[in-house]
C-alpha cells in the first residue's frame, strides 16, 4: 500500500499562511482602534478636568473657553477617525473569515481523501491477512491429507 499523499498540501500550507498573515491585520486595526478610543478617553477626561475657580479671570476664561473648543474639535475629528478604523477592522475580519473558510475548505478535502485512504488500507490489510490466513490454512490441511493417505 502506497502511503497517504495529498495532493494539495502545498496549497493548504498557503492558505494557513495566509489565515496568519489575515489574523496579523485583524489585531493591527483593533490595535489601531483601540489607539483612537484610548486617545478620545484621555480627551474627554481632559475636558472634564478643565474646571475654573470662582475667582478666574476673563483672560482665564478665555483660554479655557479656547482649549474646550480645541479639545471637543480633536475628540469629533478623533471620532471620525473610530469610525473609519472600526470599518477597516470590519472589512479585515470579513476577510479573516474568508481564508479560514477556504483552508477549511483545502482541510475538509484533505479529511475526506484520508478517510478514503485509510478505507482502501484497511480494505488491503484485510485481503492480505485473509490470504495469509488460507494460505496457512490450505498449508496444513495439505500436510495432514498428504501423511494420513
């Protein structure tokens, strides 16, 4: 019996680099997402913080006035920037999905030609011990036949 080969190995190794590489690019934009919600929190807690006594002055005001301007056009700008990484990330999950349904695909077929494989081995184990089996017993039946004559 020949031993088991399959024929699209090579082609299950590239689909599992590739399921790698895809799972790489996943974590890269939920880094990159997590980044940029990390960054609006720090933000808001600026502009929580940004607090005035009783005795400020007008030009404190002012200042302050500019910087929660400032800080609530970083955190839309921020914002816009979430949204556009959680679609990136959305589009490379997807794609995730995509490649291990193809390697699971190549992995199925290669499950199902093992299987017919080991069906045909067994199948000839079978034979082959039948044979041996009456071969022997043919053997000694030979033998008593030919002594009891």
């Amino acid at each position: 019996m020949k031993a088991f080969r399959f024929p699209l190995d090579q082609v299950l190794r590239w689909r599992e680099t590739q399921v790698e590489l895809q799972k790489s690019r996943v974590a890269e934009a939920s880094a990159q997402l997590a980044e940029i919600s990390a960054s609006i929190e720090a933000r808001n807690a600026e502009l929580a913080a940004a607090r005035l006594s009783e005795d400020s002055t007008g030009a404190a005001l002012e200042v302050c006035g500019a910087f929660r301007q400032r800080t609530r056009t970083r955190i839309r700008e921020l914002e816009r920037q979430a949204r556009t990484a959680g679609r990136a990330l959305t589009l490379e999950m997807e794609k995730l999905a995509e490649a291990n349904r193809k390697r699971k695909l190549i992995g199925n077929l290669k499950d199902a030609e093992f299987g017919d494989w080991r069906r045909e081995f067994e199948r000839e184990l079978r034979t082959f011990a039948d044979e041996a089996f009456l071969g022997r017993y043919n053997g000694k039946s030979g033998r008593a036949r030919s002594s009891g004559g």
